[in-house]
C-alpha cells in the first residue's frame, strides 16, 4: 500500500510540473504588449520647424525657421507673417530631425490616423479657461477660415501632375474624405477681420487614442478646438505672429 501511495503522489508530481511547465510555455507565446506612445511615439520627434506661407493670388512667398527651445516641443518665432484682409494663404509647415525632412513620417498608415494640427488665432494673450477658448474660436471664426489640404505624395502641391489629396484611407466609414493632418492648408482672411496684431498658436496633436476623429460623432474635430485630455499628448507647440493689414 506504501508502495502505491508513493506512486500515486510522484505521479501527481510529475503531472503538477508538466501543467506548470506548459503554462510557462503558453505565456512565453503570447504577443508582446502594445507600445507605450507617451514614451515610444513611432516617429522622430522634430528639432526644427519651418513655416512656407504663399499667397494664392500674388504668389508671394513668405518663410519662416525656428529651432526648438530649451522648453522642448515648444518653438519662438519673432519676425509676424503679413496676411492682407481678402486674400487666401497656402500654408505649410515642415519638419526636421538632424536636418533631414521627416514630413514622412507622419503620414504613415500608423501615424496619419492619430496625427492632427490645430490653429488658434488670437490677440494679447492666450486665455487661461474654456470660456475664453471658447471665446477666441468665435472670434477666429468671424475672422479666418482654414481647409485642410493635405497632399498624396507629402511633399507634392496640390494641383500639379502627380499629386492628389489626402484622404482618411484608414477611415473604415469614409474613406473618401480628405484627412486633416494639417501640414498643408489654406487660410482665407475674411472680408470682416479686424486689422491687427495677432498669435496663430499651432499645436501638433498626437492622439493615444483608435483616431483623431470625435469618439462621439466620428466626425473630423474643428480645426481651432483643442481642449487638453488624456487622449492625446503634443508633438509640437507652436506661437507664430501675425499681422494682418486692410
């Protein structure tokens, strides 16, 4: 009978091992955990921006360069662009890492879908709460209009051979409309604004979240609404100055 019991308990034994063994194996199978984007952002993060207004009518071309500050994703620009009241502005940014061009980077299958710049055009200084936000879209409104005219290829101009809008392939709903990542649009001054100094603040959203379309509505966000959250972190912050003239 000992001799049976001993038996049954190195069975039991070996049988325990075996399970833990295989559940080791199991686990070891087992995909890799999602990458963490507020510390791995699957992009190069820009160390120098450059800014290419030109307007549509005149064909003037105005340019603007800044490096990154010691403040990180933020950048300074002191000289304003000129903007005149009526007239429509091809307006794009580019970025740079160690001098090499890396718009590319963005508009990846991975990143166009959670990649958005917002525009927020205002006087004196940025407000501090939601009703002053809210506040300064209205008055943005009643001043200037932005489209989004992102281009296929990247570095193309809309118009010429070759290149075409950018549209939401990665939207399952509609693809067929276009995807407002915003590193090319256009700015149209508006008949009613007001002559003056201003800050265009543009702030390059990085969403941790499926997309950059509302979760409520899945429809594109205003290109001039950004209310910080948790669903996104800034690639970049940007304060250019604005003059616009009668």
């Amino acid at each position: 009978m000992k001799r049976i019991s001993y038996l049954s308990k190195a069975i039991s034994l070996i049988v325990l091992v075996a399970f833990t063994f295989s559940s080791c194996s199991k686990d070891n199978t087992q995909p890799k955990a999602a990458t963490d984007e507020t510390k791995d952002r699957g992009h190069d993060m820009p160390d120098k921006v450059q800014f290419i207004i030109t307007d549509i009518g005149t064909k003037e071309v105005q340019e603007r360069t800044a490096n990154k500050s010691p403040k990180g994703v933020v950048y300074d620009i002191s000289t304003p662009i000129q903007w005149q009241v009526g007239h429509e502005y091809r307006f794009e940014i580019v970025y740079y890492n160690n001098n090499v061009r890396m718009n590319h980077e963005f508009v990846t299958a991975e990143m166009a879908p959670i990649h958005q710049h917002f525009f927020q055009l205002f006087q004196g200084n940025y407000p501090e709460n939601k009703d002053g936000r809210d506040a300064m879209v209205t008055a943005m409104n009643k001043a200037v209009s932005y489209e989004y005219q992102d281009t296929d290829p990247e570095n193309g101009t809309y118009g010429t051979q070759g290149v075409k809008l950018r549209f939401r392939t990665w939207d399952k709903k509609h693809p067929e409309l276009r995807d407002p990542i915003g590193l090319k649009g256009i700015f149209h001054i508006k008949d009613e604004a007001t002559a003056g100094d201003y800050k265009l603040r543009i702030k390059l959203a990085h969403f941790l979240i499926a997309n950059k379309l509302n979760p409520q509505t899945q429809e594109e966000r205003p290109y001039n609404v950004v209310e910080y959250s948790s669903a996104f972190q800034l690639d970049s912050d940007m304060t250019l100055p604005i003059q616009i003239k009668q």
